[in-house]
C-alpha cells in the first residue's frame, strides 16, 4: 500500500480528534489586534516557528518518535514528562489532554493496531498529544521524518483556517501566505532532526502570554 495515504490520513484536518476547535493563542492575538492583516499573521507565525516550533516543540515531537520507533520506553517517558512539563497554560495544557485523549481512542479502536503497542499505552496514564501522534505515527508504518512532517504541515494548516475564520483571511489570500511561510515551516523540520538536547529552547513569551489572555477573552470562537 502507498504510504502516502496513511500520511496524508495523518496530516488531515478531517482526523476526528477535534484539532479545529483550537486556536494555540491565535485568536487572542486576533483579539489584542496584534495580528490584523496577512502581513502580521506573517509574522506571528513565523516567529511562533522560529522561536518555539523549530527549536523545542518539534525537536521534543521526533524525541518522541524515535523512541518509539525504536521501542525506548524510558526515552519515551522522559521526553513525555518533558513535553508535559512546558504546557505553560491551562488552555495549552488541556488542549494537549484532550487531543492525545481523542487520537489515542481513536487508534485503539481501528483494525490493525499492534498489541504490545497498544498495552504500552494503556500503561501510559494520560497520554499528550504528541505521545498519541507518535503512536499513530508507528501504527500507520510512518516514519519519525513521516510524523513530524505531518504534524508541522497540519499545525500550520491549522493557524490558516484559524485566519480564515476569525480574522477573516480569504482563501487566495490564505494560499499565498502558506507560499510565503514553507521556506520557515522547511527550516523548521530540518532544524528538529538535529536539534540537541543542550539547544532545546522555548522563547515564545507572546504565545504563552496570549494563551493566557484567551482563558479569560469574553467572545471567542475557539478552545485556547
């Protein structure tokens, strides 16, 4: 079977998890009018890339791939409790919660689910999103470079069709910000294979400080 459908499965927007719902401190940003327009959407996300997603997030995501990938369970848990550890909001941190809740039912419940996997999970109390991806990621035959490459592709979809909601970002307009934003989403994937642990870093005081500003925004669309 081509593996690219179990990627493409992987990245969709329609994978029941119900990663929609979430914005990632986006609207709040929307909302302070920090992010106005497609040029300072630019630069929201590219510095939420470069400052957070290029040198902590994704560098912990394939940490956690490989381990799995590679049956390190010990690995696993520390990279786990690490991930866990840096959810700085209530928001961030449910937000993680839920969606590792809703991918791991998910994937217990399809044909084809290992066994021994799916007991190792089972024994993991409370699962985080990116523990959960990494499972799929495994389950579906996909590489580490696979897993990560589907969830940077699906986060920053996912920033998108939150501009096109509530900004309102139009779809052409929305097109050609994606063309603008690859070369850094690109340096962000190479960046997280070889990332060390002494470089993993998280700068991104606007997202945190934004994330928290929404748990108590008045009118919102989304969850965080």
């Amino acid at each position: 079977m081509n593996r690219a459908w179990s990627l493409l499965r992987l990245a969709s927007p329609q994978l029941p998890i119900g990663a929609y719902s979430y914005s990632q401190g986006l609207e709040s940003a929307i909302e302070q009018d920090i992010v106005h327009d497609a040029q300072s959407a630019k630069v929201w996300i590219s510095d939420q890339l470069a400052l957070n997603i290029s040198c902590f997030e994704a560098p912990l995501l394939f940490r956690i791939l490989t381990a799995i990938a590679n049956n390190k369970w010990e690995e696993l848990t520390q990279w786990e409790v690490e991930y866990k550890a840096s959810r700085e909001t209530a928001e961030l941190y449910g937000e993680s919660q839920q969606l590792g809740f809703s991918l791991t039912q998910l994937i217990k419940q399809l044909p084809g689910f290992n066994k021994e996997l799916e007991q190792k999970i089972l024994d993991a109390k409370d699962p985080s999103f990116f523990l959960s991806w990494s499972v799929a990621t495994y389950a579906w035959s996909l590489s580490p470079e696979d897993g990560l490459a589907a969830w940077l592709w699906s986060w920053l979809e996912n920033q998108l069709i939150v501009l096109m909601k509530a900004l309102p970002l139009g779809q052409q307009a929305s097109q050609n910000l994606l063309s603008q934003l690859l070369p850094a989403l690109d340096q962000a994937y190479h960046h997280a294979m070889i990332c060390t642990d002494n470089e993993l870093a998280n700068g991104a005081w606007g997202l945190a400080i934004a994330s928290m500003n929404h748990e108590t925004q008045y009118s919102r669309l989304f969850r965080s």
